[in-house]
C-alpha cells in the first residue's frame, strides 16, 4: 500500500483526456466514440506524432464537419506557455508552462551542435525535499498526466524542426518532480516519445534518461518493462548517513539497496547507468568521499556506471555553494583511480534559473 503510494499518487486534479494519453486500443475506441471510421485513428496520431500537429484544424486530411468534434474530444489545449527565456545566446531555452487548472512547470531545451536534448517534468513540484534542490523546496503540487509530460516533448521538437532546423535528438526527464513517483504516466510517455510514428516520436530510447532519487522497487519495474531508456540515479553521497540528509528518500531505500536495484536495471537492459553527483563544497566535495564513490560504485557495478558530477547551482537562500574547481579535478582523479568513468557535466540556463534543480516552484519560476 505504502508502496503503491509512492510510486503513484491518484489522478487527482489531473487534466481532460488528450489524445497522447492514449494507446493504440484506447485511440480507437475514442474515436469510435465519436462515430469515425476506425482508420481515422491512425490518421489522427500520424499526425500528432508525425508531423507534431495538436489542432485538429490543422488538419487537412480530416473531414471540415469532424474537426470540432474531435478537438473537443481529444485535443484539448493543455499546456499555454506563459514564459519563455533563452540564454547561453539563444542555444538554451526555458518555458513556463501553464495547465489547464493553473498548475504550473517548466521545460528547457538545449541546443548543442551534435544533439537537441528537452530536459522535461514529470511533476508539478516535487515530493523529495532534496535540501539542495530548488523544486524540492516547494513540495509536489501534482502529478503530470502523460499528455501533458509529451507535449513539453512535442514542443521542443516543434521548436528544433522549425528554429534550428533540426530533430530533437535527447530527452531528459531531469525537469521538476520525481518520475518513478508518477510512475505509470512517466512509463506510458517513454512509450510515446519512443515508439515509431504513428504511435510516438520515434526518439530513440539510449537518447531518453529517467532520472530517479532511488526508488529501489520502481527501478527493479522500470528495468522489467524492457525500454532500453537510460537510467540516472541521483547518489550525492557514498555514505547513508549524509545521503539521508541530501537525498531523504535514502532512509527508506539506502545507498546499498538503491545500487541493487541499479545493477539490476543494468543487467537486464545491458545499458550504462548514470550516477549523479552534485558537488558541494565542503559538504560531499571531500576526497574521502571521492574514493569511497568509487570503491562502492566499481564494486557495486563494475563497468556499467559513469558518473556525472554536477557543479551545484546554488538555490536562493542556502549557504551552500559549488566545490572549487581543484576539489572538483581531485574528485574527478580519485573516483577514476578506482576504475569508475567520470565526467564533470556542462550546465547550462544558469542565469535564466534553468540549470539543474533550478526549476523553482510556481510564482517565483515567472520572475
Ligand atoms: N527527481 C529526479 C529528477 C530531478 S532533477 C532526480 O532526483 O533524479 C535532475 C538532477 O538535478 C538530479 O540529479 C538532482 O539531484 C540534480 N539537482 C537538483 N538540484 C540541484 C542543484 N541545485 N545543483 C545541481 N544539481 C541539482
């Protein structure tokens, strides 16, 4: 109970059917709902999905007298963007997003010359309470619905076709919210963004990342459904006792389990699994703590890890601040000496609040 709990809060609050909720069967019998012949579903989602148009006004191929109808059955408009703010000069991108009952989130797109990567929500808010994070501070206001969570997906491809003249290659699901904790929308949106149209986006899964604070359980589930999506798991801390306080999930599921269930999801899809560490001075930047992470790391997962440190971006109001860059390059030395990959990684959107755990709560997000 406690367990169906976290991963899946109820669908309270959650917004009118969209069509990219939908699956194959679920696309039919909508649109048998409305008196269309069953091919019109397929035509229905090959143009959602492959030539990313949400309006059925739009389109051409449907019946003039049809179009109202089925916008109004499964097109409804659910995200607006309230604000949208680039910077690294005009190659990262944030939006604002507003959902039909306010709630509000956002998603950053980040153009670098061999990729177009969307870093996307799953949540509005987040339930984690990460300290160092500044969605974690706000707490969860909801769940995303899956339409909702692919169309910040549609968006940015709408937006690397028409501006960059481009594909979006990558998706992040490094955005606001803990996506195992809305674990069947999150799974049924990979689906989505990864099955060749007409059923999704046709992204390819290595190109997709759920990012995960560690529900061990979820992880084991996720590793089942056999993706091939690229898994992240936010360590922080080789150690449980200040893991509990970085990362508070970690006094259910601790370090060890947490790495179970990572070598598990990498045994069974043969995939790489990112470990994420935000560097903090002073708090988890030690050198001790470097080689513990990759002693528990090497032993834990041998080859299949590489871990990511992140430069922490300060949060309004916290004290704590980045680790300087020669306890950075220390780090970086002693978790490779014990045979783990480790890459520091590249932030960007850091003065449009869009850089890692930077996508604030509703209200200060519009400054
Ligand atoms: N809930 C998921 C996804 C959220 S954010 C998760 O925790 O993995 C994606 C990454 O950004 C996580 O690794 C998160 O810990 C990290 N992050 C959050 N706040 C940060 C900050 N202030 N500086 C650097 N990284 C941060």
């Amino acid at each position: 109970m406690v367990q169906e709990l976290v991963f899946d809060a109820p669908r309270r609050g959650l917004p009118p059917r969209h069509l990219a909720d939908l699956d194959e069967a679920e696309r039919a019998s909508a649109v048998a709902e409305l008196g269309l012949p069953a091919f019109r579903a397929k035509q229905l989602a090959q143009q959602y999905y492959g030539r990313l148009i949400a309006d059925p006004r739009q389109m051409t191929d449907l019946p003039a007298g049809v179009r109202d109808a089925v916008a109004g059955a499964m097109f409804p408009d659910l995200l607006t963007a309230a604000t949208e703010i680039t910077c690294d000069s005009g190659q990262t991108r944030k939006t604002l997003w507003r959902a039909i009952d306010g709630t509000t989130f956002e998603s950053v797109l980040m153009r670098y010359p061999q990729r177009n990567t969307v870093c996307i929500s799953s949540q509005a808010g987040c339930g984690m309470a990460c300290p160092f994070c500044a969605t974690g501070q706000g707490g969860l206001t909801r769940n995303l619905s899956t339409a909702e969570i692919v169309e910040q997906v549609r968006a940015a491809a709408v937006a690397a076709r028409d501006e960059f003249g481009d594909r979006l290659s990558n998706v992040v699901f490094m955005g606001m919210g803990e996506p195992l904790a809305n674990y069947s929308r999150v799974l049924a949106a990979v689906r989505r963004i990864t099955e060749a149209p007409p059923h999704g986006f046709g992204i390819s899964a290595r190109s997709v990342t759920v990012s995960t604070v560690g529900l061990a359980p979820a992880i084991r589930k996720l590793a089942d459904e056999r993706l091939g999506v690229t898994l992240a798991l936010s360590l922080h801390a080789p150690d449980d006792e200040l893991r509990d306080t970085l990362v508070p999930v970690n006094n259910r599921w601790k370090i060890s389990e947490a790495l179970e269930a990572a070598r598990y999801y990498g045994d069974v899809t043969g995939r790489r699994v990112s470990v994420e560490y935000a560097l903090i001075r002073d708090v988890n930047d030690q050198p001790w703590r470097a080689d513990l992470l990759g002693k528990r790391l090497h032993g834990a997962l041998g080859p299949l890890v590489h871990v990511n440190l992140i430069p922490l971006n300060p949060t309004p109001g916290s004290d704590w601040d980045a680790s300087p860059k020669a306890a950075e390059r220390e780090f970086v030395r002693r978790v490779r000496a014990r045979g783990v990959s480790c890459t520091v990684r590249d932030t960007r959107g850091r003065e449009i609040s869009a850089a890692c755990g930077q996508l604030a709560a509703e209200g200060k997000a519009a400054r």
